[in-house]
C-alpha cells in the first residue's frame, strides 16, 4: 500500500468499509428471499398434493359410478344375454367419450371377455386376473388400483350384471389408465409440474424431456423406491432427476393386496425458483454497487479539491526541484498544514537554486582557467553552510599540485632536465598524482641511461652482424649448388622407380587376364559336365526304352506261336493266318535282334560318357589349380607394384624435401645479404641516437651505478656500462 498515491490510500478503506455494508445488505435480502421462495414452493406443493389427491379420488368415484350405473342398463343386461359384442360397443362407447371413464370392458357370468371398448378386436379371452371383475362375479363391487391383460396401470371399479332372476350373467369393469403419455401431459397442463408414471421402478411414461425425448426406461433411485415401494409411503422432499433439481411428491399405487406397483411423481423443477433469486441478487447487486460508485464519486470529489489537488501540486513542485528545474510558483495563501508544507518548500526551493548558481558560476570559472573563484559561504545556513566550506576548501586542495606538477613538466619539456620531482605534501589522491609524476619522470629517466649504456653495444654488435652475415652467405651459395646435384640424382631414381612400378601394373593386367581366362576355361568345363550327364541320362532312359522294345518283341513272338498254333489247328482255313503269324514271328525276332544291339551301343556310349565326365573332372581340377597360382602370382605382382609405388613416393617426397631444401639455402643466402645491409644501417642509427642521448639532464652518465627512488617508495640500483 506504500506504494500507492494519497487518493487510493484514503479511498481504498472507505470504499472497504461502503463495499462490506453493501454485500453484508444484498446477502441478507437475497437469504430472506430465497426462505421466502422455499416458503411459496412448499405452500405450493401442498395445494398439489391435496388438489391430485382429491383428483384420484374423484377418478375413483368416476368409473364406481359409470361401472354401476351400465350394469343396471336394460340395454347392456341384454346385450350379454345375447352376446352382442357389437351392439355393447355401440352403447357403451359414447358413455365412454362422454365420461371420464377411458374404457371399459364386459364379460359374461364366467369371466370371458365380450367386449372392450379401447380395442373392439379384442375379445374371448378370461379376464378373471382383474380382480374388480373377480369379485364383480361374486357380487362384489370394487374400485381398485390395479394391472389389466391389455393395460399396465388403471384405476378400475366392477360391477355385477344380474338378469331378471337377479342373478349374475357377467360384469362390468369401467377403468382409467395411467399407463399413457397423454394422461402424463394433462396431469403437467393442470397443475403446472412434471409428471412421471413408474410401473414398478422404472419410469415408463413422463412429461420431463431429453434432447427432444421423453426420458423413459429408466429406475428410481433406490433411496426413494426404499420408502415409496417397500414402506409404501408418500415421499415429499428435493431430489436430484436427471441433474435437475425437482421439489417432488411421489405417491404408491397400491393394488388389491396392499403392495405398491406403480407410482405417480408429480414435481416442481426449482430452477424457476433459482432463476428468480438470482434475478433478485443480480438487481440488488446492480443498485448496491450503483449506491458505492455515487459515494465513491462524491467522496473523491471532495478529497481531490480538499486534499489531493494540493497535495499534487507540491509533489509536482518537488519532483521539477530534483530535475533541476526551480521555476516553479507555489500557493502559499493557504493557513493549514498544507500551506505550511508549501512555504517551507518555496524556502528549500529558493536556497537550492541559489546553491546551484555559486556552483555553477565557480564550474565555469575554473573551465576558463581561474581557479581562485569561491563562493560565499555566509550566504547559507546549516548543512548548506558547511557544504560550502569544503567546495572551497576541496578547490584550494586542488590547485596547489596542479600548479607543482605543471611546473615540473616544463622543466622537463623545455630544459630536457629528467632529475626535477614534485616535492610538496599532499594527501590521498593528491599524493597519488605527485607519486605518478614522480614516477614518469624517474621512469623516463632510466629509460635514457639505458638507452646510454646500450647505443655502444648496439654498434659493436651491428658491426659483428655484418661480418657473420657475409660469411654465411657464402657458404650458403656453396649448399645450394650440393644440393641441386643431390635433386638431379633423385629424380633419376624417381624415373627408374617410375618403370618398375608400372611394369608391375602390366604384368598384374596379364595375371588378370589369365584368372579370368582360367576361369572361363573352368566355366566351359562344368557346361560340358553338365552335358555329359545329360547324355548319360539319356542313355539311360533310352536304354529302358529298348528294354520295354524287346519285351515287347518277345510278346509278339509268342503271340505269333499261338496263332500259327491255333492256324494248324484250323487246317486249310488257317494256312493263310499262319503265313502272317510266320512273318509277325519274323518280324519280332528281328525286333528284338535290332534292340539288342542298340541296347549293347548305348551301354557303349554310356561308358565313353562316364569316361568323358571323369576326364571333365581332372581338367576342371586343373584349372582350379591354375587359377591358383595365377592368384598367387597375382598377388606377389600386386605387392611389387605397390612397393614399387611407395618407393617412387618416397623417393618424390626426399625430392621435394632437398628442392625445398635448396630454395630455403638460397633465401637464406638472401637473407644474409640482407642482414649486412641491415647492420649497416643499424649502426648509423646508433649514432644518431648517442647524440640525442647526450642531450638529456641526468644524474649519472655511463661505467656509473646510482640509486634512485621511482617515484612509488621503491629504490632501483642502475649500472651503466662504459
């Protein structure tokens, strides 16, 4: 909250405070109104309690009434006699429509159905199940809630028929059913609730929708059929239905026996109620907040005109005083608080400004050079007083070491003079500038009796440069031309390790050649074994072939001795069949002589092709062995070219080294020259800096050693060499 301007810490509270009286007002309306609510859905429920209970009762005495008064119709009582079933429709039917009475049916004296108005086709069969008919037959009449063979749930009342002779001929059941959506719609149109028929515990008909669908083929929930169907009692209380929230009335339909098999639910749905509560918060919300917001307002009017306005306009003031900027009017009329707060800051304000003025007039006094500008301290009170005093005391600390330190840099710059020093006594970072001037100029200094002592040596040296510089570059020249006959060598061996090296390669071609040569040769050798076997294979099935030829020869033989047998047998008549049979004999025997010998030829050709095959076998053998040793002659090839090939790159390589060998003597040589010329000129140098040493003031000259200060606390021993 500390971060806040004024106006929001005053406001924030007060609307706090005006926040808690509205939500502590629109609660409590909203409690009270929602009891009141509850209050009006419970008187509510009550009435429709008691109105559909008076409803069911005056169902009940419907149909008591129409059941007795048609059983005692002239017109019915003959009917059943004659077991009119059209003309009991006929009559009965617009008594129906006319009456509450939604159907009804007629039997005769032993329980079978004549007619049922709600489905004419539907007769013949016992009704003895319902028990208002039951007892109707033994002269009982009864209104009862209870199942029929057609329809599930009615209110139903029977009633005796007697004839002339007062006895019973059959009876009339005059019912109302339940089991319908219609009767869930007129119940919801009359009493403004939904309505639900559970025939046992499952919902069969119903006014409350599902996406356009009546919600069917569900069960009650098991707390509500606990009291409704085992304790057969009235249930009144909030439920759950379907994730509405319902103020429901479910009431049993007890049967003949006692026992609950339907269930009438009649219930309000409490979103009406909810809706209407949160119309009434949302409006008491909308005026309690419209209320804060007025007093707000007002209240911030007043604040900001008494308070803040003020209040800003010196903060606007202060924050133009710590910019820099003091032009700023003030309103000093006012007499309270605020008004003194405003006259004490016109005086910080007057007294800053005028601070401001001495020290910039001092700032640029001492930018055009005057140093001794001062500002009044008397002038000022206080704090200010004081911050006065030492601005002009810390401008006095400064100009004496300025004023030291520039004098000694003109003895230095002007006169050459390096054994001036700055010896006042300063403080902090004044002794710290003093000592810093101090020490460039020892430093300076020491730079200048080095430079002394080393002029002589650099001469000397130069001197021996020259003479050694000369001296290698003759013997360089010498290197280079060894080793330009060392290059011409190696490049001959190069050329000869070039041959060898691609006579190898030649003769690995060659060594190719043959590999696949032998190979090809191989490949010949195994299509020709396969060939062979092809031929014995033949053979062998030709072989069979003339077999079955010379079987087939020695049949025909012996066929053709039974027919010159059967011819002789024949006499005269057969000479003629037995002269064929002498020729087919013939003809057999040569069969068989011709099979004989082309069987002993194929045998011959099989054994010359098993030769073969064999002789197949060696050659291919030969030529795995040939191919080798062509493999491994291969292979020796195939090292000599490749060591022939590392010695010619080796032998390129030492070539390269002694080429670059060569060029490296020669700039070396160079180089020498060079380094001559360079000492030469080195030594002429030398001179011209001997001069401009002797130019300089210092305290020791050359062959001297001295001790002196730095100018940081520190002594150097220096030795000056002669």
């Amino acid at each position: 909250m500390y971060s806040l301007k004024l106006g929001p810490k005053i406001l924030i509270p007060v609307i706090l405070l005006v926040s808690i009286l509205v939500v502590s007002i629109v609660t409590y309306a909203t409690i009270t109104f929602s009891n009141f609510n509850d209050n009006v859905f419970d008187e509510k429920m009550g009435v429709t309690m008691r109105s559909f209970t008076h409803r069911l009762e005056s169902m009940e005495t419907a149909v008591r009434s129409v059941a007795g008064i048609e059983a005692n119709m002239p017109q019915v009582i003959e009917y059943v006699q004659q077991r009119d079933r059209e003309g009991l429709i006929r009559f009965l039917t617009p008594i129906v429509e006319a009456s509450e009475a939604g159907q009804m049916v007629v039997t005769d004296e032993h329980g079978i159905v004549i007619a049922r108005t709600h489905q004419p086709g539907e007769y013949g069969d016992s009704a003895l199940i319902q028990i208002n008919i039951a007892d109707a037959l033994k002269g009982v009449s009864r209104t009862i809630y209870e199942t029929g063979a057609l329809t599930r749930i009615a209110v139903r009342s029977g009633a005796p028929i007697y004839d002339s002779e007062r006895r019973i001929i059959g009876a009339v059941s005059a019912a109302i059913r339940f089991d319908s959506d219609a009767f869930v719609d007129e119940l919801k149109e009359l009493y403004g609730t939904d309505v639900t028929i559970f025939f046992g515990d499952t919902r069969i008909h119903t006014t409350i929708m599902a996406n356009g669908e009546r919600v069917v083929g569900t069960k009650m929930s098991d707390a509500v059929a606990s009291i409704v169907i085992n304790q057969k009692q009235d249930y009144l209380a909030e439920a759950d239905i379907l994730g509405n929230r319902y103020k429901a009335y479910y009431h049993p339909l007890k049967d003949a026996n006692g026992d609950v098999f339907a269930t009438i639910f009649l219930g309000i749905p409490m979103q009406e109620m909810l809706r209407i509560v949160n119309n009434y918060t949302k409006m008491s919300s909308i005026f309690g907040i419209t209320g804060l917001l007025i007093a707000v307002f007002i209240l911030l009017f007043i604040i900001r005109k008494s308070i803040i306005k003020p209040i800003s306009g010196l903060v606007e003031a202060a924050e133009h005083v710590s910019r820099g900027s003091f032009d700023v009017k003030l309103d000093n009329s006012s007499k309270d608080e605020i008004g003194m707060l405003s006259r004490a800051l016109t005086t910080m304000k007057d007294k800053i400004a005028a601070m401001t003025n001495d020290t910039i007039q001092i700032s640029i006094a001492a930018s055009a050079g005057n140093l001794k500008a001062k500002a009044d301290p008397s002038q000022y009170d206080g704090e200010f007083k004081k911050l006065i005093e030492y601005f002009n005391k810390t401008l006095d600390a400064m100009i004496q070491p300025l004023q030291e330190a520039m004098q000694v840099m003109e003895k230095i710059a002007d006169d050459k003079d390096l054994t001036v020093r700055v010896v006042g006594n300063y403080q902090g970072e004044f002794n710290t500038f003093k000592e810093d001037i101090n020490h460039v100029a020892a430093t300076l200094e020491d730079a200048i009796l080095q430079i002394d002592g080393v002029v002589d040596q650099v001469a000397a040296a130069s001197l021996e440069i020259t003479n050694s510089s000369q001296t290698l570059a003759e013997q360089t020249s010498n290197q280079a031309s060894s080793l330009e006959e060392i290059s011409s060598s190696l490049e001959e061996i190069n050329s000869l390790t070039g041959n060898n090296a691609d006579n190898a390669k030649s003769g690995l071609k060659l060594a190719d050649i043959a590999v696949k040569a032998v190979d090809s040769g191989n490949t010949a050798m195994e299509k020709m074994n396969k060939a062979m076997e092809s031929i014995l294979r033949s053979a062998h099935e030709t072989s069979n072939i003339i077999k079955t030829i010379d079987e087939i020869a020695f049949q025909t033989n012996l066929l053709a001795l039974n027919a010159a047998v059967e011819a002789a047998h024949a006499g005269e008549a057969g000479k003629g069949f037995a002269v064929v049979a002498e020729e087919v004999k013939n003809l057999a025997l040569r069969s068989a002589d011709a099979a004989k010998n082309t069987n002993d030829l194929i045998e011959e050709s099989r054994r010359n092709s098993e030769l073969g095959s064999n002789i197949v076998n060696d050659v291919t053998h030969s030529f795995i062995e040939m191919k080798e040793q062509f493999n491994k002659v291969k292979s020796i090839v195939n090292e000599i070219s490749a060591s022939s090939d590392e010695q010619a790159h080796g032998v390129g390589q030492i070539s390269l080294g002694v080429q670059n060998m060569n060029q490296t003597t020669q700039q070396n040589a160079a180089n020498a020259e060079e380094s001559a010329a360079a000492a030469e000129q080195l030594n002429a140098q030398a001179s011209e800096l001997r001069n401009m040493v002797n130019s300089f003031v210092i305290s020791k000259r050359m062959g001297q050693t001295s001790f002196r200060n730095t100018g940081k606390g520190h002594t150097k021993q220096l030795t000056y060499l002669s």
